[in-house]
C-alpha cells in the first residue's frame, strides 16, 4: 500500500497571548489635616526706613573722611547734656517777695487816695478812676495767671523726664502709660501732632513692656520734631555766622548773637509744647546760659576752629569769617542744651545731637563765602 506523500508547506506558529499590563503599585495613603483658610490684612501704608537727622554724613553732618583728631574735638565741644537748676528757697527770695508785697501795698494805698480824691472832685470822675483801676487789677491777675501756668508747664517737662526715665529703670508699664497720657495731653494743642498721637494710641495696647512704650513714643512724638528742631538750629547757626562775619562792630555781632539766641530758645520751647511766658523765658535762658558757663564749654579757641576746619581752610578764610563759624557754633551748643531741657522725654532710642552735625554746613558756607569774595 503506497501513500501520496504530502508536499511540504509552511504552517504558521500561533503567537503567544499578549502578557496583561502589571496593576500599579497602590500608594499609601496618607491622610493630611485640613489648613483652615487664612486672612491676611494688607498694610495701611508702606512706612519706608527715615533717614536718622542726626548721623553724621556728606548732606548735613562731620565730613566722613575726617581724622580721630578731629572728630575728638568736634565731639569735646558738644554740651554736656542740661539739667534745670534746683529751686531752693534762699534769703534773697524772701526778701525780694517781702519787699514785693509791701510796694503792692504801697500801691495799693496810692490808687484807693487817688480814687476818693476824684470821688471829691465829681462822682463820674470817682467812678470813672474806680473802673480803670479794676480793669487794670483784672488784666494784671490774668497776667500773673499766665506767667504761673508757663512757669508750671515747664516743671510739667522735667516731671515728665522723670517719670519716664523711672519707667525705664524700673520696667513699669503702669509708668510708662502715664507718661504716653501726659505727652498725648502736652501735645494735644499741636495739630501736626494728631497724626502720631493716634497712631501711639492705636499700638497702645499691643505693647506691655513699659521701656518699649517710652522708646515708642519717642519714636512716635518725639523723632520729627528732633528733626525741626535741628532745622531751627542750623538755620540759627547759619544767621549768626553770616550776620556776625559782615557786621562792622563787635556791639553789633554780641547783640545780635544774644538776640538769636534768645529767640532760638524761645521756638524750640514752643516746638515741644512747652510755649513759655516772660518769667519763663528768663528762667529758661537762665538755665541754658548757666549750665554752658558752668560746664566751661561757652567759648571756643581759634586753634580748636583751625583743627576742626583744617589748615588748608583756615588759611584761606579771613578772620571776620573765622569768628563767624565761631559765633555759629556757639549758637548750635545753645540750641543743644535747650532741647535737652525743653525735650519732654530724654535721649534714649534716638541719638542726641552733636556740634558735628553742624560743622560741616557751616564750614561749607562760610567756604563759599570765602571763595566768592575771593
């Protein structure tokens, strides 16, 4: 039996079944706390950095570039810082206020013969004299009124300073809350002061540390107006040197520099709050010109102004401008030592001002005038 032999073929190869995908990987899961939605309160306004009036620098201040010598003595003219003389009861104020009293009543003894000696002329002229002499009594009372509340407002200051720096020494907020009421009350007449007087009143209670509270409202109150009060004394300073430096008399350049001094003491009282009256004023000059002569600091040498405007300089500008830049230094430690005790609060977290502050505006002034009348 034969077989038909098959003729070869080719037969396909069945493919092998696609592999299934791997399953992923499941992570763990991890369970998160919810944040609950926040607020944020947008500033009122951007409050840029206040450039500090009373650092020395290339607009207003001690020429950087200046040797140790010389910032030395820059810095050995500068005031001691001024303190009101103590109020004692003398043998000269008792008879002065005992002589006082027996001229009012001497006085007083003139008008009332003067008022019936016109009761005996006319009985209109009687009355006449009497309602002068009550409008007279009634205006000099408001005076004396005056002059006590001046003189009261000034020891209101120094009470203020000393309760402030208890404060500090003591940490007592209870402190230094009275003495955040009192600025507010010293500075309530002054409405380019409501501004900042809010703005203390509104961080008020956000601070607890009784010298953090003072150094605030120094900050606050205090930083501009140390900056018009360093305004008032350069400009003084500058007046005086330019007046005293074309005056021909040497009278002239001492009435002069009294006369802006005077004044100079007068609008730094009124620039704190302090507004004083005739009595308060002389007490106020008193205190400033006594502590300048006491401490020795009242005049200044010519070797001094040589060293602090340099040799070079010194040579160049004549003797009339020379005595100039020393009246107007003079000047400025006056203004020094009255914003120490006109200032309601000492200098704690800003700087005091120096006589470096002025030198330089006053060498450059007095420089230019030199170069000009060359």
């Amino acid at each position: 039996m034969t077989t038909k032999r098959r003729k070869p073929r080719s037969v396909p190869m069945a493919e092998d079944p696609p592999k299934p995908p791997p399953e992923p990987v499941k992570a763990r899961a991890v369970k998160t706390r919810p944040r609950p939605p926040s607020y944020v309160a947008e500033a009122d306004a951007i409050v840029e950095d206040q450039h500090d009036p009373f650092t020395p620098d290339a607009s207003g201040g001690s020429d950087p570039g200046a040797k140790d010598g010389d910032i030395a003595a820059i810095d050995a003219l500068t005031p001691d810082i001024a303190k009101p003389r103590r109020r004692r009861l003398s043998f000269g104020k008792i008879a002065a206020a005992a002589f006082g009293l027996l001229f009012s009543l001497i006085f007083a003894i003139w008008i009332d013969g003067l008022i019936q000696s016109y009761f005996a002329r006319a009985a209109w002229l009687g009355w006449t004299a009497t309602a002068l002499a009550a409008i007279g009594g009634l205006s000099l009372i408001i005076i004396v009124a005056r002059e006590i509340t001046s003189l009261l407002r000034l020891d209101s200051v120094q009470s203020i300073k000393a309760l402030a720096e208890t404060a500090v020494r003591q940490k007592n907020p209870a402190k230094a809350r009275m003495v955040l009421s009192r600025l507010k009350a010293l500075f309530s007449t002054r409405p380019e002061t409501a501004r900042d007087r809010a703005r203390l009143a509104e961080l008020d209670g956000e601070i607890i540390d009784g010298p953090h509270l003072v150094d605030l409202a120094e900050i606050t109150l205090l930083q501009p107006l140390d900056k018009e009060a360093r305004q008032l004394i350069l400009g003084a300073s500058k007046r005086v040197s330019v007046v005293t430096a074309l005056s021909p008399r040497a009278l002239v350049d001492i009435g002069y520099v009294l006369f802006e001094a005077v004044r100079l003491i007068r609008r730094l009282a009124l620039l704190y709050g302090t507004r004083p009256g005739a009595l308060g004023m002389v007490r106020l000059t008193r205190d400033v010109i006594g502590h300048l002569a006491v401490t020795g600091s009242i005049a200044i040498g010519d070797g001094v102004v040589q060293q602090l405007l340099g040799h070079g300089l010194a040579t160049k500008l004549s003797a009339r401008l020379g005595e100039g830049v020393i009246n107007g230094l003079m000047t400025a430690r006056i203004g020094i030592s009255a914003m120490d005790l006109c200032r309601p609060l000492p200098f704690r977290a800003t700087k005091r001002p120096g006589i470096g502050e002025f030198v330089g505006d006053l060498t450059r002034q007095a420089a230019g005038a030199g170069k000009a009348k060359s």
